[in-house]
C-alpha cells in the first residue's frame, strides 16, 4: 500500500510542478520570489513534506 501512496504523491508533485510552478514565476517579480511562493506550498503540502525539509529546499532551488 505505501508503494501507491508514494505513487501519489509523486504524481501530485509532477502536478505542482507543471501548473502550480509556472504560475509562481508568472506572477511574481522575479526568481526568488516566485521560489518564496512555490516553498510556502511546498513545506505545508502532504506530497512535498514527506520527502524532508532538505530535499524540499534541494528542489526548490534547483528550479530555474
């Protein structure tokens, strides 16, 4: 069953950053920003948690 729920979770990540992502870099004025808004959904969202406050700021700032 945990296999699934991991499943999930990396398809709803794939989600956020697909649509979610793009949106925070449309709106706001520039990369660090737009960074802001994406981690404050990020480290309150079940799908991001579970992978670790570390991981979460690796793949944070790994996007361009």
């Amino acid at each position: 069953m945990r296999w699934l729920i991991n499943l999930w979770r990396e398809r709803q990540r794939s989600i956020d950053l697909r649509i979610l992502w793009p949106s925070c870099k449309e709106q706001a004025v520039d990369l660090d920003h737009a960074k802001a808004a994406f981690a404050m959904h990020a480290f309150h969202d079940p799908a991001w948690i579970c992978l670790g406050d570390d991981e979460i700021t690796r793949r944070i700032n790994e996007l361009s």
